[in-house]
C-alpha cells in the first residue's frame, strides 16, 4: 500500500514521528482493529484510533444512546439520543473521515456470536462494562489468535490490560479475572457513577496501547506488553502497572501455552 498525497498530509505528525515513521502508518492503513462497545471507554476510543488512520473499524454494541451518557461518550450528541450506539458511531466515522472502512454490528456479545463479530481483526479492544461479555470476548481472541486490549474504568479508577493469550507464556483476561463472573451482567457504572473525563483517559490511552500492538516488528513505538495490566488511578493522580501471570489451569488459553 502507498498513501496518496492528501492521506500523507493528513497523517504528517505521525510520519514525522521516528517511532511512527511512513512505515508505520501504512501499517496502521492496513490494520482492521474490532472495538466492542461504544460508550465511555469506546466513544474516545474510535475518536483517537479512526483519528490515527486505522484502516477498518468493526464497531459492535446493542445499546441505544441515552441522554445520560452524553457525560462521557464523547462521540453522541444530544440528536442521536433514542438511536442506535453503532449507527450513531457509523455516522460519526463518516463525518470525521470517509476514506476509512467501517463495519457495524447492533448484536449483543454471546459466547455463540463472538468469534464472527471478531474475525479478520488484527486487534480487538473491549470497552464493554461486564465480565460476561469480555470473558466471551477474551475467549474468542484465544481461540481466533487475536490481540485484546481489554479496559474498564469505574468512578476514579481505570484499568488497561493488553492480553495474547493464544501465544506461549503470555495469559488472557480469563487468566486475571477467573471464571467467576461468567454469569455476572451488571452496569456497575449507573450505580456508582463516573466523571467523564476519567473515562475519556482510559479510553484513549486504551487507543495509545492499541497503536503501540499494531506498529510491533513495523516501527519503534515499543513492545506491546502483554498480560500487563495498568492500573489507572484519577484522584492520586498516577498509574501502576502489574504483571499477570498466566493461569496453568485457564479454560481459554492454558492448552495453547
Ligand atoms: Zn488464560
């Protein structure tokens, strides 16, 4: 792939980067990257990654935007309140930028539909908001090969996982968070509540480690980090960042290390 003039003009302050490079922006043309729900993590998310010039988006959600999520959800306005989440998303992708590649998806996550609502994805980054859907999520990636980046934020407290659990020594979100939450499908954020712009950092930093996966082996950004988890945290403010290690016993990934 060559870019043309106008898409290197667009692209410039990446380019100009040494850890970006023309190299990797034409990785990032080529890359298809899966983003699973569209709200307080995903809003920001698609915003930074269709911004970086990532040339296919698969944007899955079954919600319907609600007036109280325009406090965060960055990419809906008070118009496309009652409307879907990824038409809503769709139409703020053809806004921003039509030359990029988008597929939408009103399904809701199953352990059934997964690995289709994935396929062909060089990375899937999970924003969704409860264990049942990233487990099914996590496993799907296991099971295809796919990168996750999995983030979750809750009042002040955010967190960025990168997970490759289809590779040797490396563990999956299943590894970290167990079987327990299998059946669990609740929205802690209406409960709990949440500044926006919280969810707007781990949103975007989910979109900077997305970047740092997809230019691996291309440019010079850095490795990927796998089963590292950060740990983001709004009030102190500060970010820490543990290893997890992978689980012998995992029913998604321990067969494949
Ligand atoms: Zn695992």
């Amino acid at each position: 792939m060559t870019l043309s003039s106008a898409r290197l003009d667009r692209f410039a302050r990446h380019i100009v980067l040494p850890e970006v490079g023309g190299a990797g922006q034409v990785r990032l043309a080529e890359s298809r990257v899966a983003i699973i729900g569209l709200g307080g993590i995903g809003s920001p998310a698609l915003q930074y990654l269709a911004a970086s010039g990532i040339g296919r988006l698969a944007l899955v959600d079954d919600d319907i935007v609600d007036v109280s999520n325009l406090q965060r959800q960055t990419i809906f306005t008070t118009r496309d309140v009652g409307y879907g989440k990824a038409v809503s998303a769709r139409r703020w992708l053809a806004n921003f930028d039509d030359a990029l590649q988008v597929d939408v998806s009103d399904a809701r996550i199953t352990p059934e539909n997964a690995a289709s609502l994935i396929a062909g994805a060089d990375l899937v980054l999970d924003g969704t908001d409860n264990f049942a859907t990233r487990l099914a999520v996590s496993d799907a990636c296991v099971a295809a090969g796919i990168p996750l980046l999995s983030a979750a934020v809750g009042r002040f407290q955010g967190q960025v996982g990168a997970w490759a659990g289809h590779l040797p020594q490396e563990a999956c979100y299943r590894c970290f968070v167990g079987d327990a939450f299998d059946a669990e499908d609740c929205d802690t954020c209406a409960d709990d509540g949440m500044l926006g712009a919280m969810a707007g950092w781990v949103g975007s930093f989910a979109a900077m480690q997305a970047v740092k996966v997809l230019l691996a082996g291309v440019s010079t950004l850095g490795a990927p980090g796998w089963s590292r988890l950060h740990i983001l945290d709004g009030l102190e403010p500060g970010m820490r960042t543990i290893r997890i290690a992978p689980d012998p016993a995992c029913k998604a990934c321990a067969a494949s290390d």
